[in-house]
C-alpha cells in the first residue's frame, strides 16, 4: 500500500510538473506572420510654460529613533 501511494505521489508530482512547463497557447501553430501595424501619427510637441513661482521650504521635522523611546514606555513596556 505505500508503495502505490508513493507511486501515485511520484506520477501526480510529474503530471503538474509537466503541466506548468506546457504552453497555453490559444493559437494552432507558430508559423503565421505577425500581422503589420501602421505607424502612429506624429503630433506637435506641446507649447513650453514658465517655471512655477519657488515656494520656501517646508520646516524640518523632528525624527525620532529607536534609542530615544527605549524604556519610555511608549513601546508598551
């Protein structure tokens, strides 16, 4: 009995194997051309803008790391 189990396993194991490699092509051969596709049409570049008005830089923010929060409390100790 667990040599037919093992078996079974081998033969299923190779049966999925063998389907992921197929291919799933809809298609019945690879001979045909590609069909020929016409350029796409050339449009004009769109007019240049100003520059927009410089804003100031944002405040720096503080960062916090690891160390500072150790044996505060905040990390639920």
């Amino acid at each position: 009995m667990k040599r037919l189990t093992r078996v079974l396993a081998v033969v299923l194991t190779l049966t999925m194997v063998a389907a992921s490699c197929g291919s799933d092509d809809d298609g019945s051969g690879g001979d045909a051309a590609p069909a020929t596709t016409a350029a796409p049409a050339t449009t004009a570049a769109p007019a240049t803008t100003a520059a927009p008005a410089t804003t100031a830089a944002p405040a720096p923010e503080e960062v916090g790391t690891a160390a500072d929060h150790l044996g505060d409390g905040s990390l639920g100790e």
